[in-house]
C-alpha cells in the first residue's frame, strides 16, 4: 500500500534536468581529451618524417644507410645516374655518372644542404698526396685499416671527407699510367642534429658499400678484397 500522505509531488517550479544539461559533462570530458590528444600531436608531429629514397648512388645505398645522415625531419633527393663511370666505358651522362649527391630539404625550413656527395674515380694523385694535402695546415688525418688491398683516411673541419682507396689492376685506362687505386670519396655537410662522429662513421660504411659496387664496375683484373665491415672512425680534434 502507497503512503499517501508522505508522498511528495514533484514542485512545478522545479523542472526535471534536461538531455541537454545531463549531455554537459561528457562534452567537457571530450573537449579535454581532444586538448591532449591534439598538443601531443604537435609535439609529436607524426606528419613530419624522414622521406629517404629506398636506393640511391648506384644502387649502393639502402634507406637505413642514409638515415644517420639525415635531419630529423624533411625530404631528401638525389642527383645522380644509374652506374658508376668507369675508364674505358664511353662518357654517358644520361646513365653514367662518376658523382653522386643526395640534398636536404627541412619540413618547413627553407633552402637545402647537400648531406652527402660522393665521388668514384681512379686515385690518380695516390695516396699519400691526397694524406700530404688532406693535412696541410696542421689538420689531422686518421688512417683506418679496410684489411688487405685497400686503405682509407679520414679528414676533419674544414675538409671532412671518410676517403677509401682500393687496390685494382686496371684493364684500361684512357691516357697517362694506370694508378695502383681507385678512390671513393665521401663528404657532405652535418645536418643540425647529427652528432658529427656518427655522421663520418656512416661515411666510412657508405664508402665501403659503394666500393663494392664500383669494384664490379671497373673490372679490375685483381682479386678486390674488401672487409665485412667498415672500421671503427677515431675521434678527430675539431669534431
């Protein structure tokens, strides 16, 4: 039985809450998280990447091989030809190229740095002109052990370049004597971002990769012998 009498009817002046009002706290909840979510965003900024080519400099390079050269965040691009130029072969620019450049371009930024360049020719100098001229002014040069048959130096400010001579009997040469070397030099500008010892390491593992690539291309009637791995590069005064 109801108690009718302790029954209180709602007041008129006292509307029941609407969907509205009721819906309020979760629109704040929401709105809150959507703050979150869009600051770590920016901070984040998942939509700025690395844009590396998956190949480049005669198909020597992978992706990974450029990433400890790269900015943060940005596109790079590469001038270049499809194989290496070597003696004997005809000059063929549109497919041919003794250089290859890959450049910078920040997301955001404005201009563009070339953050690796390297060079495949014959070491018509010879080493130890290239090491008397790599330390003119007192600069350090580091010589670095790529096991028989070839040799590399390693240069600092303001010439930093990782250079790997390999040992090759050339079937031809086009005028003038043969050299003992062919030379694969690598340089570029550091990034900002890129500590410095890690940008010439990726140097010397890139200078040997292409080393591989140019050993086939020039023929050299010699067994080339190159090690697994690059050595380790010493830390250089002046960074």
């Amino acid at each position: 039985m109801v108690d009718v009498a302790h029954t209180v009817p709602s007041s008129p002046d006292c509307p029941p809450p609407s969907r509205g009002r009721r819906a309020l706290p979760w629109l704040a909840g929401l709105l809150a998280l959507a703050l979150v979510v869009g600051g770590g965003l920016l901070i984040w900024k998942p939509w700025r990447s690395q844009d590396l080519p998956q190949s480049a400099c005669w198909s020597a390079l992978s992706k990974d091989d450029l990433k400890p050269l790269a900015g943060s965040h940005g596109k790079a691009t590469e001038q270049g030809a499809a194989r290496i130029q070597t003696p004997g072969v005809p000059d063929d620019p549109a497919n041919r190229s003794n250089t290859c450049f890959l450049d910078w371009f920040p997301d955001g930024g404005d201009g563009s740095r070339t953050f690796l360049s390297v060079q495949v020719d014959p070491a018509l100098d010879g080493i130890d002109a290239d090491r008397a001229n790599a330390s003119a002014g007192g600069r350090p040069v580091a010589t670095l052990d790529f096991g028989t048959g070839a040799v590399g130096l390693a240069t600092t400010e303001t010439d930093r370049h990782v250079r790997l001579y390999v040992r090759c009997d050339f079937k031809v040469l086009r005028g003038g004597a043969a050299p003992q070397y062919f030379r694969i030099d690598v340089g570029g500008n550091v990034l900002d971002g890129v500590p410095p010892a890690k940008a010439r390491q990726a140097q010397a593992d890139i200078a040997l990769k292409v080393a591989r690539v140019a050993a086939k291309e020039y023929e050299c009637a010699n067994q080339v012998r190159l090690p697994a791995i690059a050595p380790t590069i010493p830390d250089l005064a002046n960074g």
